[in-house]
C-alpha cells in the first residue's frame, strides 16, 4: 500500500486503501438486506452498507476512540492511543494521548491533535510543547507523525467505502460479540484491479495500477457494526514508506458525545 510521508503531499490513496473498511460487488444469496429471522441486520451489497454508515455518521459525526496496534520492519514498535474524534469537517479531526514502545525501551507517552490535515505533536520541550508533524527530525518524532496521519486517514469508517463502493466486495457478515455488544463482522474486499480501471485520477490510477503490476491484487479488511449501523471495531493493515507495516485495531465508543478539537495556540509551537 502507498501512504504519503509525514511532510509530503497527502496521498489520496493512502485515504483510499489505509481503512480497510472497503470492499467490491456483492456476494452470498439471498437478499442484501437480511436481518436472519428477527437478527441484526446484514448487508451484503457495499453500496447499501454505505448508505446506512453515511446515514449514521451524518447523525452522530463525534466519538471516543481507542487504538492498539505496532509496526514491524525497519522501526518496530508497539502502540495505544486514546482519545477523540470528530468528523464533522471536511477532513477528521483526532486529539489522542499516545504510548509508543520501542524494543528495549520503556513506554514513552505523548500525544498529538490532527486537524484539517495538519498533524501538532505533544513534546516535551515546557516553553514549547507541541511540534509541528513537518518538523519532526528524529525517528521517534517521524514515527508519531506517520502513526497520527494513518489514524487521520483511516478514522472514518465510510470514507474508502465511498470512494469505491462500485469496485466492492462483502465477502462475509457474520454475528459477533464486541465488549458485550452483538455486531455484525464484516470481512470487506478491495479489488484493486477493478479500483484502478474506475479511478479517475491519473497519479492514483497509475499507483493502483503499480500495486496490481507488484501482485498485490486485494485487500482484506474487517468493519463491526453494531444494531444501530454504528461503527463498533475497525481492523486494517498497511505501509508506512521507510518505516516498516503498521497493523492496528481501533474501538469506538460514544458515538454522537460532543467533542471540541482545537489546534495549539501558535505560541506553543515550535
């Protein structure tokens, strides 16, 4: 997978394919919508799932969220986040604490705020405590930064699944258990080879085509959803260019809870 570098561009693909949440054509009999004689409702069409995930967030917009996950290759590390998260802007907004671990090291704890594609990181400089994510110069500062632009990329749950919804496949929806609450599991398909022949845009077009040419043809994703269509689980895998693989599972809770994300005050900067 591609995913833009912490002071580069954003990679509308690193948006498309980070959350796994997408998927291709419709799969299983029966109708799309089954609720298994009086069950949670199940989706098998990607284009329905969408519209009740849409619908859904349009509605609640905020949440707590709750991350755990590590990166292997070249800087392994392990990590939790905990925080807030708003999509009620054109971009989400995150303000999460954060605890990295390096092997052999004790946990360091940070945090960072995300918002309107700008990445501010907790440091622990008192005069100046926050860092702008294009700043950062050593490799733990560059891995915050490149965690915080994957989870900006991939909180929404509905953003991929929008983009591609006709390239999309529900390979399976199954009941299952979430912190006590019943959920329908969803594995979800990218067909990259189908995404590439429907984007429209040249640069992404040609990466898609890239991963296709490399073998990677799919991506397999896992979405929960609980009785209310809300968003419960998210699991999903991808790249962080230079760093190494990032794997993570992310909670919601608190779905529709007013939330205020604001960016550092300019004099806290540096």
């Amino acid at each position: 997978m591609v995913v833009r570098s912490v002071d580069g561009p954003r990679s509308v693909l690193a948006a498309v394919l980070l959350v796994l949440a997408v998927v291709a054509s419709a799969c299983g009999s029966g109708s799309d919508d089954d609720s298994d004689g009086g069950g949670l409702p199940r989706y098998y069409d990607a284009t329905q799932l969408l519209n009740v995930l849409v619908e859904r967030r349009a509605a609640d917009r905020t949440a707590q969220l709750a991350v755990v996950g590590d990166v292997t290759g070249s800087a392994p590390v392990t990590f939790s986040a905990q925080g807030a998260v708003s999509l009620e802007g054109s971009t989400p907004a995150l303000a999460l604490d954060q605890t990295i671990t390096w092997p052999g090291g004790r946990p360091q704890t940070s945090g960072f705020v995300l918002r309107d594609g700008q990445v501010w990181l907790r440091s622990s400089d008192g005069g100046t405590p926050w860092l702008r994510g294009t700043s950062a110069a050593t490799e733990a500062d560059r891995m915050r930064a490149a965690i915080a632009e994957a989870l900006g990329d991939t909180t929404d749950p509905t953003a991929n699944l929008s983009r591609y919804a006709d390239a999309t496949l529900v390979a399976d929806a199954s009941d299952d258990i979430v912190d006590g609450v019943p959920t329908i599991r969803y594995t979800l398909v990218v067909d990259l080879t189908r995404a590439a022949t429907i984007e429209p845009d040249d640069t992404i077009r040609a990466q898609l085509q890239q991963q296709v040419a490399s073998g990677l043809t799919r991506i397999t994703s896992t979405l929960w959803v609980d009785a209310d269509t809300r968003p419960v689980r998210t699991r999903q895998r991808q790249d962080l260019p230079g760093l190494g693989t990032l794997a993570m599972t992310g909670n919601y809770r608190s779905w529709g809870t007013p939330v205020t994300i604001t960016p550092p005050a300019p004099a806290e900067v540096r």
